[in-house]
C-alpha cells in the first residue's frame, strides 16, 4: 500500500472506527494477498442502516482536520463519494452502503470484507462501470473462483447484476485491450502479464456465457462466435 493511502487510513482512523467502515475494492483483495495491486481509490463498506450522506461529511471532515483538501463529491441513497488531494496525490473515496454476507474479518491493523464479499464487490464493480482497473481486480480471482462463482457473488449484492451486461462488458473490454495502446494500460499501473490475464480472463468468460446461452436454449445463433456443444 501507498504511503498516500496509508496517511487517508491514519486520517479516518475516527470515523472508520465511529461507523464501522470496512476497507473493500482493490485494496481489500490485496490485503488478503489475493492481488499484488491496489488501485488508486479508496472504496469502503458501509453498514445497511448507515445513511452515506452522514459518513461522507464526516469522512470529508476528519480528512480536512488532518490538512488535506477534501470534499463531498456525490451522494446518493446507496453510496457516497469524497474526493481529497495532497502531497501531488488525489484519489476518491468510495462510501457504499452493503448488506454484508460474511462477518468482516482483520488484517493487520485493517478491517476488511470478507474474502467472498470482495469478490462478489469487485466484480459488481466491473458489471456496473466495465473499467480496466475493476476487471484487473476480477483477473486476480480467477485462480479461486469460477465464471459462476463470482456471478452469484456479484448477485448476492445486486439483484439486478445481468449476466447479459456481464457479457458486453467482457466483449467491450476485449476490444479495448486489442485497440489501446500500452500507455494506457500503464497509467492504471498494469504491466504486459496483467493485460495478458485480464484478456485471458475476458475470452474465457465471454465463452463460457455463450456455451451455456446454447445448453440453455437461450443462445444469438446469429453471433458467429457462439460456441459449439460438444
């Protein structure tokens, strides 16, 4: 972890601990050592009952008392979102309010979803936004869990997740890794074996939600690239 994140961390030591925040995202999947990489953002849990409106001023406040620049930057009935910059660095803070469905669990200093829930999470992440970074964070799961796995993860915390946007996310995420340059990849802090495993993973999943399309009846037979059924 960043010396930046770990001065945000020291700063909301109060209001992490005053409404029970637990660190989720990248930062969650690295402090279970399932992913070497932790993202530029700040993203944590909010307990169901806890309104994000009240945690974002609090969390905007405790950063402000500790010299940064911060402020409220979105807020809605689900989540919050705090943006604060300092020493050359910014960053957002994600607040989203989440029925957890594994108790929290302590690593290091830190409390942090569970592994389960930061799966399911991260890949909610990527179905709503399809960002390279959140599939980065997907592509490091997928020695643990399976396509379905992490589906009925991600749907354990939205019921409207849609394997059917799951795919056009999947297939626009491979297009994109075909046409960007590396740059772009690289100001994301993502190396060559990083865009490899997310392509791998993309490909995988893309026929993986094909080929059950076609057991299911369910299939596009006009898409060329449905699998065959052996």
């Amino acid at each position: 972890m960043s010396p930046f994140h770990e001065l945000l961390l020291h700063a909301l030591a109060a209001p992490r601990a005053r409404h029970d925040l637990v660190l989720a995202g990248s930062h969650a999947l690295w402090a279970h050592g399932l992913s070497p990489r932790t993202g530029d953002d700040l993203t944590f849990a909010v307990a169901a009952g806890t309104p994000p409106a009240d945690v974002a001023r609090d969390v905007a406040a405790a950063l402000g008392e500790a010299g940064l620049e911060a402020e409220v930057a979105e807020v809605t009935e689900r989540a919050g979102r705090v943006s604060v910059a300092a020493t050359g660095r910014a960053c957002e803070i994600h607040l989203v309010r989440e029925a957890l469905q594994q108790p929290p669990v302590t690593c290091g200093e830190l409390r942090v979803v569970g592994v389960e829930d930061a799966a399911g999470l991260v890949t909610c992440s990527f179905h709503d936004r399809g960002l390279v970074g959140d599939a980065a964070d997907v592509a490091a799961l997928a020695g643990r869990f399976s396509h379905r796995d992490l589906e009925r993860l991600a749907r354990s915390h939205d019921d409207a997740f849609s394997t059917a946007e799951l795919l056009a996310r999947l297939e626009f995420l491979d297009t994109c890794l075909d046409a960007a340059p590396d740059e772009a990849f690289e100001a994301h802090g993502l190396d060559e074996r990083t865009v490899a495993a997310i392509r791998d993973l993309a490909r995988a999943w893309v026929e993986d939600i094909k080929l059950r399309r076609v057991e299911d009846g369910d299939a596009d037979y006009d898409d060329p690239d449905v699998p065959e059924v052996d």
